[in-house]
C-alpha cells in the first residue's frame, strides 16, 4: 500500500478484478492516474450502462440488452431442436465464432461445486430440463469442461435428462488441429485412439 | 466482439487497459456484469476521486493527495542531502518498502526514448537539474533499469549534472539475495566478478 488514501482505495479494487496479476496492480493504477477526466468518465458511463441495460435472456440466460429475449433466442433461422449447453456466456462467443454451429444456447452461469456451495439450483439446470421437456428439442449438446466439477455437472443433467428420451451429445475428445502427437498429453492420445473414426 | 454493442464498449475499454491478456478480456467482462449496482458505484467514485484529488508533487512529483507536496518532501525526519531519482512513482514504493532509504525522491515519469519521441522535456529532467543546483544535495542516486532506454537517461543527466559536482551513483548490480550462482544469468555474474568487494 501507498499511504496515500485515494490511491489504496483504487489498489484495493483492483485487486478483487480477477485475471489480473498482482505484480501488475500498481501499473494498471498509474495508467488510470494518467487518463483524462473524460476518458474515466467514459469508462464509468460504460460500467454503469452494462449494468443498466444488461440482463440475462429469460430463456437462455446469455446477455441481453434489448427486450426479454436475446438475438439466438429470437432468430427465426436457427434451428430448434438441438440446444448446446454451456458453462459461461463467453464460451458461447466462442462455439458462434466456429461458424459451425445453427441451433439453440442455454448458459447454466457456473458448474456444480459442492466445496464452494453450488447446487443445480445455484445454476439454470432446472430451466435447462424445463425447457428440454416443453419445446420440441431433439438434440442437447454439452460444452462443459473435462474437470471435476465439469463432469458432475454432466452426469446430474444427463441423469435429469434420461427420462424426456433426449439425445445427449458432448464434444468430441482428440488431437486438436496442427498439434503433433509428441506434444499432446497422453490422456488426450488416448481418447483420441480409443474413439477413432473411420477415414 | 458479442455483437450487444453495450458489452462490445466495456471490452473496448478493457482492451486498453495495460497488463490485462486479451484472452481474459472477457472473463474479466463477466466479472463487472456480475457485480452489483452498489459496487459498480464504489468504483465509479474511486475512479473520480482519483482523478480529482490526485497531482504531482509540484518538488518531486509523485503523486500526492493534499497540498502542493508530497509527504516525503515535507517529512522533516527525511536526509535533505540526498536524492533518489526513479523512472515511475511505483519504483519509489519498491524502494520505501526496503525501509533502507531516508532521503529524497524525484520521479522522472518515464525515460529519454527518441523512437517514441520521448526527450527530456517530456521528462522531469529539468526540474531534477534545478533542484540539484538550488538545494544543498551532495548525492543523486540513479535507479533507472538496465535498457538501452534506462541507459541513455542515467547519461544524460549524469552529463547535466557534472558541473554541479554533486556526486552521482547507481544501485549495485549482482547476484540477487538467495539466489544460486547457475540461475544467474552471464551478464550480471560478469557484473558481481567484476565490482567485487572485501569482506
């Protein structure tokens, strides 16, 4: 810490911004003392619009600004029956920037975590298998991680999903593109070999 | 980019933001989305205050909240005979926390770097030269980095400051405290052989 108050107070939020590096926290400060008055003011109109206007899809519970339904939800050329679960609303961006996908979104907000208190009711898998039983979903593919608190979370919907007769999918394990095998970890190779597909 | 044009704003704002990954920008986003109102507020404000209440030191300048100087300049505990010259004010809080340093400070806000154009005017070099010739200082300490940009400032003003007489020194280079000689790099072993010192 400085002594100087102001400047603590401004430390001291930074340090609760996750992702970045404590070493750094004084050099983010300094860029900040630097900016203009109309820069910070800038960025405090952005941070209280986010807050403003953002809310979450009262469908798949991804961002929104405008109305209670967001752009997927709403778009009349996507596909309704198959629906791909994922963790946060980034890795959603992240499966559209594939281009390779056309159906349905839904964000559970986390994954279940007993040790840090997480529950499915902590998480939107209730309006997950809701929706999963009242609109004509054919297909739910799961994006989650391959960790602990990931695969409990994959086991407890697939199990919620077992009796609606839905075909549960995940993503597919293997040798990622332009990786050579000596540089991919040995778990991977073998998924990779034991789920071989014909060429 | 998400396409909400108001997240797309936070993110372009974060993009600025020095020592945040661009691969955690969006984490980072998420982590304001969920924040509450009430939070957003507290920043918001700190972020002003800073702003308002914030000015260099008009002697040293570092930063100061209240006055026209700093309280290393005005504590009169402090050695007036010495000088500690530092590239940022963060430099200066490296070197207090040591709690091996009384004397006084001059914060140069950045170093000579003619590829960006940066000269001494843009610095605080004048000023330093100034204080060296009006005030009784006997020694001026340089604490700028080893880089070709470092090296070029501890000349130039060790040129300026010649005719002063004032004696000019630099922090000893050598093996870091509890470092093993094989981590060292070549360089700064040469550095420790060569300015040996008696036991």
């Amino acid at each position: 810490m400085t002594n100087i108050p102001t400047i603590d107070l401004l430390i001291r939020h930074l340090q609760r911004v996750p992702y970045l590096a404590s070493k750094n926290i004084y050099k983010v400060a300094s860029y900040f003392l630097y900016r203009s008055h109309a820069d910070i003011d800038q960025l405090c109109s952005v941070l209280k619009q986010v807050k403003e206007k953002m809310h979450p899809c009262s469908t798949c519970y991804t961002w929104c600004e405008q109305g209670t339904a967001c752009m997927y939800c709403t778009d009349i050329k996507r596909d309704k029956t198959i629906l791909c679960v994922v963790e946060q609303w980034y890795d959603l961006l992240t499966i559209e920037r594939t281009g390779g996908y056309n159906g349905q979104y839904h964000v559970l907000t986390g994954l279940i975590c007993p040790l840090e208190g997480i529950g499915p009711e902590e998480l939107t898998i209730y309006p997950l298998i809701a929706r999963v039983n009242q609109e004509n979903i054919k297909e739910v593919i799961l994006t989650m991680p391959q960790t602990p608190e990931g695969e409990a979370t994959v086991a407890y919907i697939t199990k919620k999903l077992k009796s609606s007769g839905v075909l549960v999918t995940c993503l597919a394990r293997g040798i990622p593109v332009g990786s050579q095998l000596e540089f991919v970890d040995r778990l991977t190779v073998y998924k990779a070999l034991t789920e071989r597909r014909p060429i």
